[in-house]
C-alpha cells in the first residue's frame, strides 16, 4: 500500500486505540477483551493518507459513508461518484456537507483511480458488475450492491433477473458479513457486503445452526424496513402520502434477499434451509427489525438459545444479546454500528421468538462495509464506527 502511515501488524488486548483502554473500567475492558488485529502508527495517525473512492456517493448509502470516514484516522476520500450530479459539490447535493472538504462529484466514466487504495461501491446491482470487473487489480474493494453475495452465478440470474458478468470474480468475492467471516475478509480484495435484511436474520442464526440448537424446517421471519431502505431514487410508492400513517408488506415470497439468507443458513446447517420471509415496509426514515420464530431442537431451552448467543458475541463489540425480557427497539441503534438481539420463549411449546435490530444504512450497509473494509487494510475494524446511537 502507498500511504505514509507507517502500518505494524499487531496483537493486544483491546478492540481500538482508547485513552480509555487501561482505564480499569470493567465495562470498557470487556469490551476490549478480543484480540484483534491493531495499528502501530507514526506521528501521521491522523493524516488520512489511505485514499478511498466511493461509487454511487449520492445516495443513502454513499452520505453514510462519508459521515463515518469524516471521523476516520486513516481514510480520506479524494473520489466520488455520481453520474447523474456529476459536475456538482457533495454540499450542493447534501447540504448537511457543506463545510466538508472533499472533491466535486464525477462520472465513473471520468474517474481517476490513481491516487485510490481503495473503493467502496454503492451503486445499483445489474451495472455494478462490469464497472468492478474494469476497475484496477490492486484496489481493495467493498461492493455494497447484490452482485456479488450470491455464490451461484444460476441463483442471480433467477432471482435479479438477467445472466451475472463477471462470473471469475463471483468466485473470488468473499461475503462480507463480519462477525462470522472476519478472517477470509482480512485477506479478501474484493468483498460482497450483505444485505440488510439478512445482517439483522443472520446474526442470530447462524452461530445458533452451526451448534445445532434449532431446526433447519419451520424458520419464520417477519422483518420490518424504513423507507431509507428503498434508495433515494424518487420512486411513486415512497412518496410521503403513500407510505405515511401506514404499513404493508412486499416482495411476499420473492424478495431478493431470500437466496441469499437461504445461502447463508445452509452453509452454517451443512444442509438445505428454506425459511418463511416476509418483509414489510414502516412509516419511518432508518431502522430495522426482524422478528424470527424457530424450532428448537430436543432437549434445547429458551435459556440455551440465548446463553450460546451470549458467549458467541462476548467479545464483540457491535452485536450485544440484551438482558432478560428487554425487547431490542430500534431507535437504541439509530445512527449506530448496533446490533441488539434478544430471545424470548413461544407459546407453542418447543418453540422460541428470536428478535434484531439494526440501523439498516449502517450495519446493514454503510457501517459494515467500513467495518470491512478496515479489516481488509489491516485496522481495527472499529475505526471510525465507535460512536454512540442517535436519540431521541
């Protein structure tokens, strides 16, 4: 890598650089317990000297992206992209921005990726492909569309709806949801950042499926989205009056994401999963939630369910399972790198109701491929993510 930061691979005890790490509070220092992979830096820790494009920068997406690498140590954006504002200032385009020092917006057509390390791409699945597939070999780079989160090249063409392009990198993409497939990311060039939905159902079930504690038949989900979710494109059934002082449910068994959360699950099962998915659409700008009913296995309880999912995430700083009875509400990880999970018993017996929450433009996009794309660098992958919820 070119940058001036003088880059050390090491081992401590701790999630980040904190002038709280050896503070002696005990709440900090539980946090901080996983060894992790840190930076040992020159003077210059703060001279954002890896550079890093972003493709697609206006939309949700994109703006998230520069909220958090605005506080970044590491990364400085020196290109971004919007065809359609191409010529234009991110503050004319976002005006919350305006005091941002960063370059005009240009064409993909008209990118320079000379200076870049690195790019993260939020653009549209379908015209995603063949944009990375031209792109220079030695970038890392951070896909946030659906193009490359299936491994099955005949799945995309079923689900999305025309043949997949760049087939030799389909194989080389690695998925990208963190937590579970931290060490392949380390190593990954090119990472397929999850979708939203599944971040929020597969958190939870996957670490309980790897230890068999509930069945592979009889998964009900039901997830509720923001309106943030859809994309900024002004579309007619996101329009105020359509979707205020209302709720409703769409892509009722075909939505996009149900491969890969079939994908996802089956690798942690060694078997085929099916589920039941259905998502919904609520009257709010940004949340998440998934409600989740399974059938445990013989012999398992409610209390083994969450135990294991306590001490999978222990050490982990973004996913927290939450105390005994206290429903996760998404306004707790507003704004956040969050995930709230909690399980809570069915009144069938056998039966538990599993709940998630996310920011579904952070961890379930823009946070977790910062969060990527960090580990990818050789950072702390909580750089630049360690901020607290937005409330009220």
């Amino acid at each position: 890598m070119n940058s001036m930061v003088a880059l050390r691979s090491v081992f401590m005890d701790g999630g980040c650089f904190s002038r709280f790490q050896d503070s002696g509070n005990p709440k900090l220092m539980k946090a901080r317990k996983r060894p992790v992979r840190v930076l040992a830096v020159s003077s210059q820790k703060a001279d954002k000297s890896i550079k890093v494009g972003i493709l697609g920068a206006s939309g949700y997406t994109g703006v998230e992206l520069i909220r958090f690498i605005a506080n970044h140590p590491y990364f400085g954006i020196s290109l971004m992209t919007a065809d359609r504002k191409a010529g234009q200032s991110i503050g004319s385009v976002f005006p919350h921005l305006i005091t941002q020092d960063l370059p005009d917006l240009v064409a993909v057509k008209d990118a320079d990726f000379s200076s870049v390390e690195a790019v993260f791409c939020c653009l549209p699945h379908g015209t995603t492909q063949e944009i990375i597939k031209g792109l220079p070999t030695r970038l890392k780079i951070v896909d946030l569309s659906a193009d490359f989160r299936l491994r099955d090249i005949n799945d995309y063409a079923e689900w999305y709806g025309q043949p997949h392009k760049a087939n030799d990198l389909q194989t080389e993409a690695v998925y990208g949801l963190t937590e579970i497939y931290r060490n392949t990311i380390q190593s990954a060039r090119l990472v397929a950042n999850p979708g939203c939905y599944p971040t929020t159902i597969l958190l939870p079930l996957v670490p309980l499926l790897k230890a068999s504690l509930i069945a592979t038949q009889d998964i009900l989900i039901v997830s509720n989205s923001g309106v943030s979710g859809a994309g900024r494109s002004a579309k007619e059934a996101n329009l105020y009056t359509e979707v205020s002082e209302g709720i409703f449910s769409y892509g009722i068994t075909r939505h996009r994401h149900v491969p890969e959360i079939e994908q996802e699950l089956s690798n942690a099962a060694n078997s085929k999963v099916t589920v039941s998915f259905t998502p919904t659409l609520m009257p709010m700008s940004r949340g998440m939630q998934s409600t989740i009913n399974v059938q445990m296995a013989p012999g398992v309880s409610v209390e083994d369910l969450k135990q294991h999912l306590k001490g999978f995430y222990e050490k982990e700083e973004f996913v927290v399972v939450l105390p005994d009875g206290q429903a996760p509400h998404t306004k707790y990880v507003q704004g956040s790198n969050g995930c709230h999970i909690n399980v809570f018993p069915d009144r069938i017996p056998g039966r538990a109701i599993i709940i998630s929450v996310i920011d579904n433009l952070v961890k379930g996009a823009s946070g977790q491929a910062l969060q990527n794309l960090n580990l990818m660098m050789g950072i702390p992958e909580n750089t630049g993510l360690s901020c607290m919820p937005l409330f009220p």
